[in-house]
C-alpha cells in the first residue's frame, strides 16, 4: 500500500531548512561598477501586512514613514515559502520558474523536500535568473545572508558569498555579518545583499499569528531591523544603501480539530500523494485515474479540487508538468494531513499559510528606505513579482524575461 509519510513530513515542517554552513569562497576582486547604493534585501517569513497595525514594530514603522511601503504585497499562488522567495528574485510565477511547491516531483529530478540537502544544491530545480545571477553577470559582487535558491549555482551561478541555511544563526549575527560587508571599502563590499529570519514563521506556525509568543517574536525581529538600521547610521552609511524589507506570505490561524485527513478525501491505493498542507497534490495510479477523479474533483466542504490546468485562472498556476495532476486547495483556517499527524495537529492552535493569494492573512509587507527612495510614500497594494523589476533597477543590471509590471513601483523612487 502507497504511504503518506514523506508528504507528510514535509508538510509539518515548519520550514526550517538545518544545515551545516559551507565555507566561503574567496571573495572576487573585480571592482566595484558604478556608484550605485548598495542593496540590501531583507525578508521576515510569515509577516502578515496587519502585524505592522499592532505598534510591536517601531523599527520597521520608522522605516516606513520615512521611506516607502506598499499597502500591502500579494504573494503567489501558493502562498508557501519556497516558490515565493524564489518569486521575490525572479520576478516569475512559481509556475514558470519551476519552484511549484515546498515538496515537489520531477520525472527526471526525483524528489524535492525543502530539508533534502541534495536538491536543495541542484540547479536543475531552479529556473528563472534570480537577481544576484543578473547582478553577478554584470560584474557586481553579491553576497546572501541565507536565502532561497542560493545554495544552487543557478545558470552555473552562486553569490560571490553565500552559506548553507543554519538556524542555529542567531539573529544578531546575521545582521552583524551583513554590516560588515557593508563595512568593506567599495572595492569588495558587494553590491546586492541578501537577509532572512524565519524566526516569525516558526513562532506562528507553532502557536499561531495572534499568540502573545508570535508577538514577542514579531518584537525580536524588529529589534533586528533596528540593529540594522543604526549600524548603518553609526558607521555613517545611511546615505549609501537601499534597504528593501518584504516577506512570501503571512498566516492564518488554524483553530483545533481543523484538520482533514487525507485517507479521508481519496483512496490512498488510488493516488500517491505528493504535497500535504494547504495546497495538498495527488497524483493518480495508473489504472485508478477516474476513480481519483470521481472522488476529489469539485467542491467539497473544506476544501475545493481541480485537475492541472483547470485551476483558477487568477493564481497563474497549471501549467508547469511539476504541478501535481490534481490540486486540492484547502479553505482558510484548514489542514489537510495524513491520519497519523491530523490528530497530534488537531489538539491546538497553530498557524498555517499556503491559502488562497488574495485573503487578508496571506498578504505579506513592501518597505523600503535609502537614498533611492521617497520619502513618506504609501503605494497601493502590489504583487510580489513586481520586487524584481525594481531590485533591477535599483542595480542598474539588465532584467530578465519576467512577470513583474517594471512600473509598479515607480512611484517609490525619488527620481
């Protein structure tokens, strides 16, 4: 009989990605290509757009006010970590740059799992040209403070610096090593830097986004932004970076006992399940394809199912062959699970994202502040594919073929 475990465990993954740091490359010595500000890129997993309402975050809010932010960002479907840092980068759809899901399948890649060390490092995963390819490509050093799709030499291309995702990083620290690229003379300090805390999304996926632990995490990051913003003032360099600060979705609350199992929504001798959560992906046996169908395809009470291809035209999602054959979206608030994990999930709060782009939970934040910016702009909401065209921009390194509207965010740039 097919199991659910491996789905399974990738889907109660509250996204941590553990490894060992690599080494570091020796750092290039080709100079520095124009006077451009320095970008830094900073991404805190899971901020819903309303967790700026609470007045927990005088950092980030300072940052708004002074500089620019977007009502709120709409993530891409679906709304989980991996396809939509990769988004952020790309500009493109996780259906055309191939990042389909936290836990996907390949005919010819095997299998992908956010943890799985392996695939992670495999190119072949990740199409598309993430900004620091671009800004590399034309001769601009880049260096990543963690960030998804990094750890692949895409196009045959890492950062000039860049390190294996370890939790164990404290906060600080990765803000403390950022500062001192920054603190590099200009013919080694990199032009493009990237920044991620996942610390927001592990405290609300375990006690979900209104817990008073959710908040105090929700503090701790904004002492970070903080960090960062006055070791820039203290080393005088306020005037010489961009900072733009997003995330890839927010969270919703999962209240207990809301959660399905998946033995109970198909015939696990007819399909093999491919991706459990939110955004659930089953893939038929040969022989049982219209049996699976009979039983998921349409709405059901919880939950709504589509063949590939047929999905709602707005998520822009279908057509890549990674796409499982059917899709089953789960309503806000629901899980869907094997039976051995549904029961352990169901006895509490938690938070879960991974639903529909456009419910109010899933809207993330759009902050940015430097020399580059206004000062004192609120934009209407934008998508998240809109970042690269403007972190192209802000590099002065020629775009590549991507999804985003280049004048989206016009309006947040002082010139």
């Amino acid at each position: 009989m097919p199991t659910f475990r491996n789905a399974a465990t990738a889907a109660l993954v509250a996204l941590l990605l553990s490894a060992c740091a690599s080494t570091q490359p020796p750092v290039s010595s080709r100079p520095v290509a124009d006077a451009r500000p320095s970008v830094v890129l900073v991404s805190i997993d899971g901020f819903r757009a309303d967790y700026l309402e609470l007045g927990l975050t005088p950092n980030l809010q300072r940052l708004a006010e002074q500089g620019v932010r977007a009502e709120w960002m709409t993530p891409s479907y679906p709304t989980l970590t991996f396809p939509n840092h990769y988004t952020l980068v790309t500009g493109l759809r996780p259906d055309r740059h191939g990042v389909v899901h936290n836990t996907m399948r390949d005919a010819e890649l095997g299998e992908f799992r956010i943890r799985d060390r392996d695939a992670v490092g495999n190119a072949g995963w990740w199409g598309g040209e993430p900004i620091w390819v671009g800004a590399e490509k034309a001769g601009l050093q880049t260096a990543a403070m963690f960030w998804v799709g990094t750890e692949a030499p895409v196009a045959g291309v890492r950062p000039t610096r860049w390190s294996q995702f370890d939790a164990e990083v404290p906060a600080n620290e990765r803000v403390d090593r950022v500062l001192g690229w920054l603190s590099e003379p200009p013919a080694t300090r990199p032009k493009l830097m990237t920044l991620y805390f996942e610390h927001l999304d592990s405290a609300g996926h375990r006690h979900g986004p209104h817990a008073p632990e959710t908040r105090e995490t929700l503090q701790r990051m904004d002492r970070a932004i903080g960090r960062l913003v006055d070791g820039l003032a203290d080393r005088g360099m306020a005037d010489q970076v961009d900072l733009v600060v997003v995330s890839d979705h927010g969270m919703a609350e999962v209240p207990p006992g809301q959660v399905i199992a998946v033995e109970d929504m198909v015939d696990p001798g007819h399909v093999e399940l491919v991706s459990a959560g939110q955004s659930v992906g089953f893939a038929p046996h040969p022989g049982h394809e219209a049996a699976a169908e009979a039983r998921l395809l349409g709405r059901h009470e919880r939950y709504e199912c589509w063949r590939r291809g047929e999905l709602p035209a707005r998520w822009d999602y279908g057509s890549h062959p990674r796409v499982p054959p059917i899709v089953c979206q789960m309503d806000e608030g629901w899980d869907a699970l094997p039976r051995e994990y549904a029961a352990r999930a169901a006895s509490r709060t938690r938070g879960s994202h991974g639903f529909d782009p456009a419910l109010p939970s899933m809207r993330t934040i759009f902050i940015a502040d430097g020399p580059s910016f206004a000062d004192g702009a609120v934009l209407p909401p934008i998508d998240n594919v809109d970042v690269y065209p403007l972190l192209t921009r802000l590099l002065g390194v020629e775009p590549a073929p991507n999804d985003g509207n280049p004048e989206a965010l016009l309006p947040a740039l002082r010139n």
